[in-house]
C-alpha cells in the first residue's frame, strides 16, 4: 500500500528538514516545494497572475511521483517470491 504524506505549517518550521528526513527513514520519495524553486530562480515572490502556473506545477509534481510509486509497487507485487524451504 502507497501512502502520501504532506507537511503543511508556517515558513522556517522545518517541514522541509523533517520531510527529506521521512523519506530518507522510509526510503520514500520526495517532492519538494515549487514555490520555494520558483522564488529562488526569480529572486522574488510570484505575481498573482504567475501563482496559477506554480500551484499547477506543484500539482503535476505530486501526480508524478505518486504514479512513479505505483507503478514502482505494482512491479514488486508483481514479482514471485521464493519459496521458503
């Protein structure tokens, strides 16, 4: 079974720190935060006609790594175990 998980809070709480430590404890992927891409490529914070295409790569990001998981755990439950002797 893939689970998702995802850290909401305030700037500078540490989600980033605490999310790349869960996936490196659960040996899981990780999407990281566009937005915070996105303001270090511009040296800004978006205008409010660029948050659409932000919140939509935010979203495509997730949607590829989520389908990256299942896929990834469809090709081992797929996979024949050895039998024990």
């Amino acid at each position: 079974m893939s689970r998702i998980v995802a850290l909401l809070g305030a700037e500078c709480t540490g989600k980033s720190t605490l999310a790349e430590a869960l996936a490196r404890r659960f040996s899981a992927g990780l999407v990281t935060e566009y937005l915070r891409e996105w303001c270090d490529t511009h040296g800004r914070t978006p205008h409010q006609h660029e948050q659409a295409h932000i919140a939509a790569e935010q979203a495509r990001r997730i949607d590829t790594a989520a389908r990256r998981q299942v896929s990834s755990t469809s090709r081992e439950s797929g996979r024949r175990r050895p039998r024990s002797m």
